[in-house]
C-alpha cells in the first residue's frame, strides 16, 4: 500500500491527489474496479475473444492506413 507524508500545513487536498496518482501509478483501483463484482469464466472468456478480435480488426485497419 502507498503512503503518502503529509508535512503540517500542506493542503489536505494535494496529499489526496498525490495518493490517487500513487494508486493508479501502481494499478490498485483498476483491479479494485475489476473485482467489484464476480464474473463467470464464460463470460471473462467470451470478453477476452472479443477483446481479440477488436485489436486484430484495429491493426489491420492501421496497416491499410500506411499504405
């Protein structure tokens, strides 16, 4: 967990966006969000092959663009 020094008479505010920039530096809130609810492994399969293809089509797209 990060910790954050709060020296007397700084901001409380700055100490808090200080501690957000540390968390999502290190990724704590993206995988807190991911494991907000409880998903089946069919469905975590089936966004992974789509996840896939989105990518494959993006690249192909983006090589037809250089030419």
């Amino acid at each position: 967990m990060p910790h954050v020094k709060v020296r007397i008479g700084d901001p409380l505010e700055k100490a808090l966006r200080i501690l957000k920039k540390k968390l999502d530096k290190e990724g704590i809130l993206k995988s807190a969000k991911n494991h907000r609810f409880y998903d089946k492994p069919s469905i975590k399969k089936r966004a992974k092959s789509k996840a896939a293809k989105k990518r494959e089509k993006r690249a192909k797209i983006a090589a037809r663009r250089k030419y």
